[in-house]
C-alpha cells in the first residue's frame, strides 16, 4: 500500500494536481507572512531585553523561552476563543480565514524569534558594544550594530520559526477549519485526505512538506556550522 501509494503521489506531483498545489501554495504564503511579521515584533523585543535593564525583563525572558515549546493545539484553542463570535475580536469575523490562520502562526514564530535573537545579541563580545558607543553611534546605529554582528543566528531564528510554522497542523485545523478552496493547508489537508481514504493525495502533500522542511533544516544546519566553526 505504502509503494502504490508514494507511486501515485509521484503521478499527482508530476501531474501538477490541482488540490495538491494550492494547499502547498496556500501553506507557503500563509507560513512566509506570518514570520516576516513575527520577525518585525520578535527581532524588537529580542534586542530590547538584550540590551535594556527594566523590572520583569528576567520574567519576560522566562515567558518568551517557555513560549517556544507551547503546543499548536493550545494556541490554536486560544486564537479560537479570540476570534470566536464571544471573544474579544469576533466582531472582525475573521475565524476559518486564513487570516485567523496567520495570527495563529505569528504567535507560534513570535516566541522563538524574540528568544534565539536575545540570546544572539546577549552572546555578543562586549567590545562590539563598546566600539559602537565610543564611536558615538545613535540608538538606531548602535542596534543595526548589532543585528549585523549577530545576522547569521537571527537568520537561524527565521528558519527554525518558519519551519514550525509550514509544518503545524493544531492552529490550522482549530482556526483555519480546512475549508477547501480557502484555509486547506497541506497539514490539514494531508489529515484529511489520509483519514478518507485517499492515501495517494496524502501522501503527495506530506512529500512536499518534507522536501521543504528538509531545506530549511539543511541551511539550518549550513548556519550553525558557519556560526560554530572559526574563520580560517
């Protein structure tokens, strides 16, 4: 069964199969948004708590590192008291759009950005920012300072949270609600597909989800070796 079924996977990818491409699509542009807009908030805050003392920063640090390993299912089920008709944002009606899809997401990435990019710009030689101090640099110079010298794990931080999101089916599937046509992603639709019986199409969607996520966790894997091994 597994043999057929990666056989007519390969048939329907080849095939350009309509259900297949736009779930995948769908996946891509929903996952691409929701980082770069959790990467504006989560880079902000990042370097915030690395480079600024205030009450509660070693709480706040705390909350964002345990916000990386919440599970999808209970963002999902928060987004979905959120949006829902009685929650705060219902009069927006924006619950199973892929909007709902996004937000869902953007707190999913938001946690893991803000984390690894403190923990990047904490890990900084401390002459980095004394050079930039001594030179005079303003506060917007001094923090694109930074971001330059830690690029590579902050990109690190962009992957690893794009990843989780193109790959999570809970916040999908709660807010999303697998509508064909508008929120079906490849996640939700690869547990549908599955759970009818169409062993084939399922089958199709999980290989591009794994072909995708094997580049991301390979340029992960280019970047931590690039930022562990010393220049020659």
């Amino acid at each position: 069964m597994i043999r057929e079924g990666i056989l007519e996977a390969l048939q329907l990818l080849l095939d350009l199969d309509a259900s297949v491409i736009d779930a995948a699509s769908r996946s891509l542009w929903i996952s691409i948004v929701a980082v770069v807009t959790a990467t504006v908030v989560g880079i902000t805050i990042g370097l915030l708590l690395a480079r600024k003392r205030f009450p509660g920063r070693s709480l706040l640090v705390l909350l964002f590192r345990v916000g990386m390993s919440v599970p999808t299912v209970l963002i999902g089920l928060l987004c979905y008291g959120l949006l829902s008709r009685r929650g705060t944002l219902g009069e927006l009606e924006l619950l199973y759009t892929p909007t709902a899809i996004i937000l869902g997401e953007f707190f999913l990435a938001l946690p893991i950005v803000a984390t690894l990019t403190h923990g990047a710009i904490a890990r900084l030689d401390p002459r980095a920012f004394e050079t930039a101090r001594t030179l005079g640099a303003g506060t917007l110079q001094r923090a694109l300072t930074y971001l330059r010298e830690a690029k590579l794990a902050i990109l690190l931080a962009l992957l690893t949270a794009f990843s989780r999101c193109f790959t999570e089916l809970g916040i999908a599937m709660m807010v999303g609600g697998n509508i064909t046509g508008r929120t079906r992603t490849l996640t939700t639709a690869t547990a549908m597909e599955t759970a009818r019986g169409e062993f084939a199409s399922g089958v199709a969607m999980s290989l591009i989800l794994l072909s995708i996520s094997m580049l991301v966790t390979l340029a992960i894997a280019l970047l931590n070796r690039e930022t562990v091994e010393p220049a020659s």
